[in-house]
C-alpha cells in the first residue's frame, strides 16, 4: 500500500515538474516574442519621425519656392 502511495506520489510530481518546465519555457519564448515585437515597433516609429523630418523639410522647400515665384510673377504682372 506505501508502495502504491509512493509511486503515485512520485508521478504526481513528475508530471507537476514536467507541466511547470513547459509552462516556463512557453513564458520565455512569449517574453522573447514581446521583446522581438517591441524592438521593431520602436524601430518603425524611429523611421516615422525620419520620415515625417523629411517631410516637413520637404515643404519647407516647395512653399519657400513656390512663394519666389509668386512673388517674381507679381513682378512681372506688374511691368506689363
């Protein structure tokens, strides 16, 4: 009967032990995962704000160039 009781015990803990290293090894691929995601959000949005720098630096330019030629054109409108 302790023979019995034993063994189920140790079979017990046996499957306890190799459900807890599962469960652990899926929390640390899922730790990595989030880890692997969050970089990359963070790399995308760095890209964004680049992007949106070279916007606005962009439409800096083409208003500053347009508004000379508006102005050059008012000249010119006004000679003739």
């Amino acid at each position: 009967m302790v023979e019995i009781l034993a063994a189920i015990t140790g079979a017990s803990i046996s499957v306890a032990a190799y459900a807890f290293t599962g469960i652990a090894r899926r929390n640390a691929q899922s730790h990595d995962s989030v880890l692997r995601l969050t970089m990359a959000v963070e790399s995308v949005a760095s890209k964004m704000e680049e992007l949106h720098l070279d916007f606005k630096s962009q439409s800096r330019e083409v208003f500053g160039r347009l508004n000379q030629m508006e102005q050059r054109l008012a000249k010119l409108e006004a000679k003739f």
